[in-house]
C-alpha cells in the first residue's frame, strides 16, 4: 500500500494539460506517503493496514493545506511585485523568493535602494497576510575579492533586509539573516553573468504548520 502511494506521488504531480508542477496535489500525495508509513509503523497484521490507510489520509489532508497555501502565496507575490527581475518560485515545500544583488545594493553597499524597498514592503505585506512561516534571509556574492570580506558583506545585505521586513511589520521571531558569501553559487564565477547570477538575496519562506 505504501509503496503504491510512493509511486503516485511521483507521477500524479504535474498538471496533465500543461505539465505544470501542482504544489497543492504534490502536498497531499507526499503527506499521504509519510502518514501511510508512520501509522503503518505502529501496528502488525490489519492494524497496521488500518493505521497506514488513516495515516495516509490524514497525511493528505495536511499536505494538501500547506501546498494549496504555497500556491495562493507564490501567485499573490508574483503579482503584486512590480520588478520583472525577482524571481518567486514555489519548490513545494517552501517558497524561495530572489533578488539580484544589483538591483538591491550598490557596489560594496549594504544599504538598500530606495527603489527596492516597496517590493520589500510588498514582500513585508504578503508575510503578514500568511503568518505560519518562518524566514530565512540569505545574502550570496560571487568570488570577487577576499572571501572574509565578501561573508561580511553578504550578512550585512541578509541583515538589512531582515531589518526592512521587520520595520514593515514582520515579527522578528520569524526572521533570520545568514551571510552565505560565496560559498553557494548557482552559476559559474568565471563569467560576468555567472557572477551577476551569484549576487543575490534568497529569501526563503517555510511554513511552519
């Protein structure tokens, strides 16, 4: 039974008109995998069947919350934001959420630009309309000068949008800023637009019932 569900939870993901993840369906199949295998686990013979089959069910219904949540976040905050250069992407079981560096920042800069910061407040905005998360503000660079400097540089950035969050609004036990540096690249160093790539804010939300 179990190893059924595992199945379909990968292959019943997408949407089967346009092969778009659905998040909303993804939850609740994965919920319904893990909450077959933990109450699968707690009895022997037909109650254990019994207890997979509620798991699984109760799993799913769970699932099936966060991933319909995620979907209504991610589409509120890509249309509300008003620069075609951040990024929203729903991976499922959080919303990343990245901002280039050089629309942020100025070189060498922790102070954000004056034209960011109503994205900020819109971000700042949809968080308190969807409470159940937490934040986890990360600042990236390239490998361009010494990497002390750069970790430095990238904590100041996190904590500078952490602190315009938490003006708008944000509870402050809900956010945490990291500085990455340039130890998590997403592209290569060795071109100009690889290390633009890599100049970044992953903001990353994840909710937490």
């Amino acid at each position: 039974m179990t190893a059924s569900i595992g199945v379909l939870a990968l292959t019943a993901c997408t949407d089967p008109m346009t092969g778009d993840p659905n998040r909303t369906r993804s939850g609740a199949l994965t919920g319904a995998a893990i909450g077959a295998v933990l109450g699968g686990t707690r009895e022997s013979g037909s109650d254990r069947l019994k207890n997979a089959a509620i798991g699984a069910a109760l799993g799913a219904g769970a699932g099936a919350i966060v991933g319909n949540i995620l979907d209504k976040q991610a589409a509120e905050l890509r249309n509300d934001f008003g620069n075609g250069q951040i990024e929203v992407v729903n991976r499922g079981n959080d919303l990343l959420v990245r901002m280039p560096q050089d629309i942020l920042f100025a070189t060498d800069s922790a102070t954000v630009s004056s034209g960011l910061r109503g994205d900020l407040g819109v971000l700042a905005a949809n968080l308190n309309r969807y409470p159940n998360s937490v934040v986890e503000v990360q600042g990236h660079t390239d490998n361009t000068g010494a990497s002390s400097y750069n970790l430095n540089l990238s904590q100041r950035r996190a904590q500078s949008v952490t602190s315009i969050l938490s003006s708008q609004g944000v509870s402050s036990s809900r956010l945490r800023a990291i500085g990455m540096g340039e130890d998590s690249p997403v592209s290569s160093n060795l071109t100009a637009e690889g290390r633009a790539q890599n100049r970044r804010v992953d903001i990353i939300i994840r909710p937490t019932n």
